[in-house]
C-alpha cells in the first residue's frame, strides 16, 4: 500500500461535531516541555498519590515533582555522565519515584526503558544488553537480582527506590519496618562493582546541579527517541518499540481530541495498571499530568482488595484497566455495595472487554466502560469506543483522529466492508521502528503502514472489532505472553524433547498458558508439572509460567518438521466447548 494513499473514512460520519476529523501541529516540542509547562501551571497541586493496601499513603504536588525530576535529571547528566539518547532503565512499581524518574529521564535528554519490576534476571539481562542501557533505577525489594545482572550487562550506575518513598516519616518507617521484618521483602543490597544509591542520594547529589536542566532538554524535538517500549511484536524475541516525543504528544492530542472535553483539571483517576505499560503510560501518566489532574497510584493491583482504600478514600472519577480488572472488582462485597460515587467512566484496553463484564459495570456503577485498542508500537491508541449513545458493543471503537487504518487480505488488497483482513494503521502516533531490528522494522513498517498482526473487521460506519490474532500469543491479564519465548524456556530442560505453547481460557486471567510437552526418551527419570514450573519460574516471570501442562508422545508437525499450533489450538477449542 503507497505512502499517499488515502483509504475511504467511514468513520469520520461519527465524529459529529464533538471530535475534529484532523489533528493540529503539536503543543509541544517534547515531553519535556510539557512536564515543565505543566508543573509551572499547576504548581501546588497534588498531582500524585500513592496508596498501599492498608490506606497509608504518600503525595507529591506539580511542584515537588518539577523540582525532583529536575535534580535526577542533572544527577543523571551531572554525576553519571549520560548524555542525549543515553538509555536509561527504570524497573519500579507505581509508586512515588516512577514520575519523578520517567520525567528526570527525558529532561536529560535520555531515554527511557521501561522495565517491568517482576522479570526474571534472564529477561532483565536481554533487555538491558539490548537497549544498552547505562543506568538502572529499581524498586529496593528485587535488589537481590543485582548481583547476577549487572555483570552481564553495561550498567555504571544502579539506583534503588522503595515502594514508601516520599511518604511522610512515619507511614514510610512502618511501611519499610513490614516489608523488612515481617514479609522479608527486603533484600540485603550486594557488592556489585558500581555505585549503587537510593534515589534520594541521587536527588541531592542532582540539586547542586540543577540550575542548568532546561539547557539540557531545550533541543529536544519531536523526532527525538523518548522510549523504548519492549514488545514481543511478530517473533516472540522482545524488541524495543522506538517511540518519538512527537508519537507520545500525538497519541494525547488523540486522546484529548476523542475525549470531547469530558476529561478535567479536577479529576482524579485510579492508576491499577502498571506505569511501564504503554497503556497506562500515555492514559493515566501523561493524559492527567497535562490537564493538572491527580494520578492515585496503586503498587501492586492483585489481589484486587488492594484497591479498597483508594477507591474508599478518594473521589475516583476514572478507571482504566482490563477486563479481568473491572471484573475483580465486581466480585468484591465492598465495591458492589458502594461503587464510587463520583466515577464518571472507566477505560478498558490491553486484552479484550467482554460484553457481560461492560453490561455488569454499567448497571452496579451506573457509568460506562470505554473500550479502545492500542499496541505499543502505536504509543498506544489506534481506535476508541465513543461513551455516549454512539458506542457499539463489542466494538473497539473507530480510529482516532490523525489515523488512518485499513483492513487487507493476505495479498495486501483492500478487503470488503465485513470482511476479516489484518489491521494495518497509519499515522504520527506510530513507531519508527524497531531498536536495532531493520529486517524486523522492514516486515511491520512499509510504506508508513504498520501491520499489526491483528485481523479485523469494519462496519459499514467505520467501526472495528478484533476478530483473531493473527500473532499466537496469549493474554495474561493483559500481558502479552509469547509462544515461543516460553518454548523456548522449555527447551532448555535436557527432559524435554519438544513443546508447543498455546492459549486456554481462564475464567480469572482471560486466558492463561497450556504447554504440550514431550518428554526426551534419552532422559533418566520422571519429568513432572512440578519440574517444568520449577524450571520456568527460573527464567520466566509468574504469568508466562504454563498453568496447564499436557504431555503428549509427540507433537502435530507439518511435512518439514514445524509444529502446528493450529491444530492444538483446535483441540483446545473443542476441549473447552465441551
């Protein structure tokens, strides 16, 4: 498909008056300048608050968050040495330090790595080497994993922060005195050859720096990298998705654009969803710290109980999350007896909504789920569900403002309204490319077209609805599991032969991770569920553990040798039909 083409807009008739059909310039050269802007405008205003499960709680206004990613951003210049498009990691939880990190990071001019806290050091290793990143900011409980990683990888500089940090005194001492004493959740910190601070050694260090930040980000443009965003795209093999400043303020000018002004200075929104997700990153992070809202920041989301204090103490006016979230809650006495009064709507992404889930919601809380459709390649929004009269159920909505999307079939023609094609989007919001992957980047990016690998199909109104992957990967409660990164754990057991990986229902998670194994004939002994796990859990994080083994004396294989996951998708259909 030509880079000029302009596909037909169904879904422009939808837009009405409310939404513009194109978007404007840019508000902004980067996000650093809108952090600055923003925390001029909104000074002392709480724009942060991060709640444990026992109510306790800790906050930071516009204008400690300007100051404090002020002085992390000349620690990191100052003190470190990094330079513009220097990489740096942050591996931390919701939490007060994510904001103040994240923005001091792209006022450096750096960029930022998400990293989830939860990875194995074999995965932390991988990403670390392959962003190259030089400086690592993780939350103090997994500081354990240190003494294995940072050898292998070309971190000079490691700075730890807890999940308490910058909380009054007195909730921080109990808090940190319960993660050490009675839940031994804080590791000793090793010897590991490199400077390792708390994050408010850095901060002190930064400030006798600080006078000359703005310097440091007043030439970054639009072009200019600001994350890598992991995702197993197409392959399985993680890969950093290049995002650009100007794709990040392009997916919040779509998101203002579709929001139709419902969104204000006054709200506040419940943050459940990891920052170092895309979705969450651009939704809960960015979105609200523009308008000089109020982020309520949730460290740790399961069990969903968490949540009651934050949803009891403070007027939630939105929610975003995933279905196995909204559900949770549902299921809990104290939210079905009292909803939040003062939510306004909620937001679904990251796997799809289920229709009696949006059906339940919306008659306990008395406000709709909006459901939209996103990656991490596209910073992430592509498509939304409008909240009013408009929506369709079942529907991921129509593409947003400034994006063009079309659906193809396997020759790269344009398929029929109704029909099934692969979704293939087109905009400002969407990557460069892949870090360092050109043959990886040439596959999913051609001629401006990125081909998500999803297979959709669009009304006659420019409506989309997702109705197969055609990647095999399986959603964890929105996490992304990759086949072949867990076949590939497998593999390593001298037990087993070969193995498969597929996705199986689960009434919790959406879906969850069944492995048929075959076991090496050449190998003494049993091989067990238990062993596999065990295994796995060594090199895998919790939710790509296989929940469900099958083992099985060999494999369904095409006449060259490759397995067919079809056909044991097929099998897992008729399983559960049953």
């Amino acid at each position: 498909m030509e880079h000029t083409f302009t596909p037909p807009r169904p879904w422009l008739a939808a837009y009405g008056t409310g939404i513009p059909q194109e978007l404007g310039d840019l508000r902004y050269r980067s996000i650093a300048e809108l952090v600055d802007r923003s925390c001029a405008e909104n000074g002392p205003r709480k724009a942060f608050t991060c709640v444990v499960p026992n109510g306790m709680n800790g906050s930071l206004t516009y204008d400690q968050v300007g100051e404090m990613s002020d002085a992390f951003a000349a620690f990191l210049h100052h003190d470190c040495g990094l330079r513009a498009g220097d990489r740096v990691a942050v591996q931390l939880p919701n939490g007060l330090p994510y904001p103040v990190v994240a923005f001091g990071v792209f006022k450096a001019g750096c960029i930022l790595v998400n990293t989830n806290p939860l990875y194995t050091p074999s995965e932390m290793i991988h990403q670390f080497n392959d962003s190259g990143a030089k400086a690592l900011v993780i939350v103090d409980m997994f500081a354990d994993k240190l003494a294995e990683v940072v050898p292998k990888t070309g971190i000079k500089t490691v700075v730890l922060a807890g999940v308490p940090e910058f909380f009054p005194k007195l909730p921080e001492i109990i808090i940190r005195g319960v993660q050490k004493v009675w839940n031994k959740v804080l590791p000793p910190i090793p010897n590991i050859g490199v400077p390792v601070l708390r994050i408010k050694e850095a901060l002190a260090k930064g400030r006798t720096h600080s006078a000359d930040v703005k310097a440091m980000w007043a030439s970054s443009g639009p072009d200019d990298l600001a994350l890598l965003q992991y995702t197993g795209g197409t392959t399985g093999v993680a890969k950093g998705a290049m995002l650009t400043h100007g794709n990040i303020l392009t997916n919040l000018d779509q998101v203002r654009a579709v929001s139709g002004g419902v969104m204000a200075r006054e709200d506040q929104v419940l943050t459940a969803l990891p920052l170092y997700h895309i979705f969450a990153f651009t939704a809960n992070l960015m979105t609200f710290f523009e308008l000089g809202a109020r982020n309520i920041l949730i460290p740790s989301p399961r069990p969903v109980q968490n949540l009651q204090r934050a949803i009891e103490n403070y007027p939630i006016t939105w929610i975003t999350g995933v279905n196995t979230l909204f559900n949770g809650l549902m299921n809990e006495e104290w939210f079905a007896a009292y909803p939040p009064r003062k939510l306004r709507a909620a937001i679904a992404g990251g796997t799809a909504l289920h229709e009696a889930v949006a059906t339940r919601w919306r008659v306990m809380t008395g406000t709709p789920i909006a459901e939209g459709y996103g990656l991490s390649e596209t910073s992430p929004l592509v498509s939304f569900n409008p909240l009013d009269d408009r929506a369709k159920s079942g529907s991921i909505g129509i593409p947003v403002p400034g994006c063009d999307v079309i659906l193809v079939d396997a020759d790269g023609k344009l398929v029929p309204s109704g029909e099934p094609g692969e979704l293939l989007v087109r905009g400002r919001q969407v990557m460069l490319g892949y870090w360092q992957r050109p043959d990886e980047t040439a596959t999913a990016l051609q001629n401006g077209w990125f081909a998500t690998g999803d297979i959709a199909v669009m009304d006659d109104e420019g409506f989309l609805k997702i109705v197969d992957r055609k990647k095999d990967l399986v959603l964890v409660s929105g996490f992304n599991v990759y086949p072949n990164e867990v076949e590939d754990a497998l593999a390593k057991m001298d037990a087993v032969l070969e193995a498969a990986v597929v996705a199986i229902p689960d009434a919790k998670t959406g879906e969850a991770v069944r492995a048929y194994v075959v076991k090496n004939p050449d190998h003494d002994g049993d091989l067990t569920e238990d062993a596999i796990r065990s295994h796995c859990k060594t090199l895998l994080s919790e939710y790509k553990v296989p929940k469900s083994i099958v083992f099985r004396d060999t494999l369904p294989k095409t006449p060259i040798g490759k397995i067919l996951r079809k056909d044991l998708k097929a099998e897992v259909q008729s399983e559960f039909k049953k």
